[in-house]
C-alpha cells in the first residue's frame, strides 16, 4: 500500500507540468475514439511492465524527464503488482484541458480498470502529437 502512495506523489509532481489547466469540450484536434485507444495502448504497455517502450515510443519530452523508465520500475510496478492481473476496462471518458499560461491544449483521458485484486483508474493526457503529457493512477 506505501508504494500505491508514492505513486500517487509522483503523479502529483508530474501534474505540475500542465498545472494550472482548466478543463473543457474536447479540441477539434482530437478524435476522441483515438484518445481512448491510445490510452488504452499506455495502460496495456503499464501492464506488460514495458516502461522502456512507453517512455521512448508515448512519453512526450517534458514527461520523458519528470518520469524515466527507472522511475516506473521503481514507483509504478509495485502498485501493478499489488492490483493483480488486469481483466478488463471499464467506464471512460475524454475531455479537452488547456494550459493557462501557455494556451497549450491538451486532451484528457480517464479510464477505469478492473484487475483481479482492485480496481485503478487512470487519468492519461495528451498533447496535439497524442505523446503522454500526463500519467495519473490511482
């Protein structure tokens, strides 16, 4: 249970970097059914454990640096572990979010998980390249 703490401290930090960011309709950038399956492909590489190849292939720039592969390992593979295998999604949702300072937009996907111990719910963002800008569990 510690662990599932600590990641949520990361998540926090990691929060930062679109901080301050007002939640809104979606952008006409986005498809929201490309949202979902993209974060859907984040959660299955979480779940495969294959942090390397999230981080190098989804990771945006900034987030490649606030939450390395190391990181993962290290934070987020004990609360999979803990969770238990994955059986199925769940309830989700997609929303558009913008940065006030930078007028940056974003899109948001919240997506809940069943796995065999608990359930998790995921709060994954995208920027306009869909490279994860944000990576929430909780």
């Amino acid at each position: 249970m510690k662990s599932f703490f600590v990641v949520i401290g990361v998540a926090l930090l990691i929060g930062s970097i679109s901080g301050c960011a007002k939640s809104q309709k979606l952008s006409e950038d986005y498809d929201e059914n490309e949202v979902k399956k993209a974060a859907e492909e984040v959660i299955g590489l979480v779940n495969a454990g294959e942090y390397e190849k999230l981080a190098e292939e989804k990771w945006s720039a900034q987030l490649k640096s606030a939450l390395p592969a190391e990181t993962m390992v290290s934070e987020v593979q004990p609360v999979i572990e803990e969770l238990g295998a994955f059986k199925s999604y769940g309830e989700e949702a997609v929303a558009g979010s913008e940065d006030k300072d930078t007028e940056q937009e974003f899109a948001v996907a919240v997506v809940k998980a069943q796995y065999e111990e608990r359930k998790a719910q995921y709060t994954i963002s995208f920027d306009k390249n869909m490279k994860v800008a944000g990576f929430f569990i909780k």
